[in-house]
C-alpha cells in the first residue's frame, strides 16, 4: 500500500496527526527548558543577589569615606 493510494482525508488526518505529534515533542522541550530556567533564577536571586547588595553597599560607603575625606581636607 503506497501513500499515494490513501485518500486524501486519511493522507491530511496522517500528516496532521505527525504535526501534533512533532508540536507535543517541541512544548515538552520548552517545559523542560523552562524548568531549568526557574531553576537558575532561582539560584540567582537567592545567592547571587545577597553578595551584589553587599558590594553595592561597600561600594557607597567607600564613597561616603571619600566625600568626608574631601571635605575634611577642605
């Protein structure tokens, strides 16, 4: 039986069948991608966000110590 002997209702209903198919493979990469995502970002904002606040703060303070050195040897 070659494909080209299917009628074309039954020929559609395959080749639609295949793309749903292919389109459940493709959301279920994405799912899985995004779960990996959250992950990350998770991991971001709960070790990495802490330590860039701290240098920020240093950052200013460090700042702060050099306006009053400028204005104490003014």
């Amino acid at each position: 039986m070659k494909i080209g002997d299917l009628k074309i209702g039954v020929r559609l209903s395959v080749a639609f069948g295949f793309l749903i198919a292919l389109l459940m493979g493709v959301i279920a990469i994405a799912l899985t991608n995004m779960g990996y995502m959250n992950n990350a970002t998770n991991d971001i904002t709960a070790n990495w966000m802490p330590s860039i606040e701290q240098t920020n703060n240093m950052n200013a303070r460090a700042g702060d110590l050099r306006i009053l050195e400028f204005q104490h040897v003014l």
